[in-house]
C-alpha cells in the first residue's frame, strides 16, 4: 500500500509571514488521517513544525504516522527550513516513541500547575517591579542569555540569535507597557538586586476556559545562587498570578537543565508536553 500526503485546501499565510497547509494522509486514495506543516518566515536558518497528526483506527500501528512524518519533513525541505519541530502531550507515549524513532530529540518541555496559596518571601527579602530606567540593559542581558539558551540547545547560532529577538518583540511589543506583564527584581536586606522573575498573565486559555500565565524568565544572579532564591522568585510569581486572578502557571524548561526541573517539581509542576526537534 501506498501512503501519500494531499492537499487539504490551498496553501494559507501563517503567523508573521511565514506559511502552512493542512494535509490528508492517503492509503492507495483513501484519506486515513491527516496533519499541518507550518514555517515560519525568519531570516537564514528557520525551523517548521509537524503538527495536527491523527491516523484514524484501524490505520493505527500499521506505519501511516511514520510514512506521513517522513512525507511532511520532504514538504519542509523544500519550503526550505532547516529543521522540524514536533510537540508531544505528555498523555501520547506512543506518538512520543514515534518521534524519538524518528531522529527527534527532546529541545525543551513544557509544565504547569494550579495555584493555590502561596507563602510570604523568607525575612529580609523584598521585592519590587523592574523600573523603565532598568529596562534596557534587562533586555538586552536577557536577549543574550536566551540566545545562549537556544544554542547550547541545538539551534543554528543565527537561528538561536533570530528566534531570540523575535520572541521578545512579540512578547514585550511595548516594554514594560505590555498589558499582562510582570517583571519584577528579587532584593535583599540592603537593596542589592539578588534575581529577576518575568512572567505574562495572558499566555493563553486552558480548554475550560481559564486563563494560563507563563514564566517567561526567572533568573538567579551568579553569585547569589545556590541559596534557594530561584524558588523565592517562583513563589513571587505565582503570587502575581493568584492577585490578578489567574490559577494556572506553566514554563518551560530546556531538556539539559536538571537543577530547573528538580526545582520546579518540588513546587508541584508537571509535565504536560515535551518540545522535540530534527535537523532535515
């Protein structure tokens, strides 16, 4: 048998320039499934995404995923990204031992929890919102260290550096400005600035309807850590979150970084989705 990708309707404009398209997956004429690939316009380097896959039963298990997998990869190729990203639920081991069989390497993973009370800041710790005059150099040290984040992650040094720009025009469009955006400095007794927590209360909604907010960043200065204020800052930021009315928090984590998870698991995330990617 023969298992083949067909349009499913025309080519569409996706976000920011970039393009996709829905596709059936074929059995000698007959539709058993289907998927989206998605590229994103960036400069030089830029990834795609495979995502949407569902074969229907009795189709499961007989090799349809893994043939459609292959085909969309050729249809990333030749819209010319360099490499393919997939997302896995944490609820679908199968189609996370496909990816993996596959060639794709976990990048990062995403975790939340609900929020319940939080408790106040250990004593003589303090903290307050970042000021317009402390923005700039922020930005551009947290461009930077995210930049580092990607590559040491596998990404392209000029994809890692064109990713990393974009996210933050997206996510902070008009700086401190941005509607649902708390960015706030950990201090100690005397004013020194011992870390920085960043998160957005308006990630997203969870299939109820609630809303998610996500740590976008939470950074312990080097010579203050290892003393348990990145746990501080967390609480600091799931108390921002209860105050605005928001009872869902997530992340993500990259894959290498097992201090961060250790962390955020003994503040009760969990896993929801792992981020996994292949060079094409």
């Amino acid at each position: 048998m023969t298992t083949t990708l067909r349009p499913d309707g025309p080519e569409e404009a996706g976000v920011g320039g970039g393009r996709t398209q829905r596709w059936h997956i074929m059995v000698n004429g007959r539709r058993v499934g289907g998927l989206r690939t998605n590229g994103w316009a960036r400069s030089g380097r830029y990834p795609g995404e495979i995502c949407e896959l569902e074969v229907a039963e009795p189709d499961r298990r007989r090799g349809r995923g893994t043939v459609a997998v292959l085909a969309a990869e050729e249809v990333l190729r030749y819209w010319g990204c360099a490499r393919s990203q997939v997302t896995v639920p944490v609820e679908a081991p199968v189609a996370l031992r496909l990816a993996q069989a596959l060639g794709y390497t976990e990048q990062m993973r995403n975790l939340a929890k609900q929020l319940d009370r939080v408790p106040p800041p250990p004593a003589g710790l303090t903290d307050r919102p970042v000021t317009a005059e402390e923005f700039p150099a922020w930005q551009q040290a947290a461009v930077a260290r995210y930049r580092g984040e990607l590559t040491a992650a596998g990404l392209h040094p000029e994809e890692a550096a064109a990713r990393a720009e974009s996210d933050h025009r997206r996510a902070l469009p008009v700086g401190l400005a941005t509607v649902g955006t708390v960015l706030r400095h950990l201090l100690d007794a005397d004013g020194n600035v011992l870390g920085t927590i960043w998160v957005t209360l308006h990630q997203g909604l969870l299939p109820d309807g609630s809303p998610l907010a996500w740590v976008m960043l939470v950074e312990v200065a080097p010579e203050h850590r290892g003393r348990g204020h990145g746990r501080t800052l967390m609480l600091i930021a799931e108390r921002e979150c209860l105050r605005a009315g928001v009872r869902h928090l997530g992340l993500n984590v990259f894959r290498d970084n097992a201090v961060a998870i250790g962390l955020y698991e003994s503040l009760g995330y969990r896993t929801t989705r792992y981020l996994l990617s292949k060079p094409l």
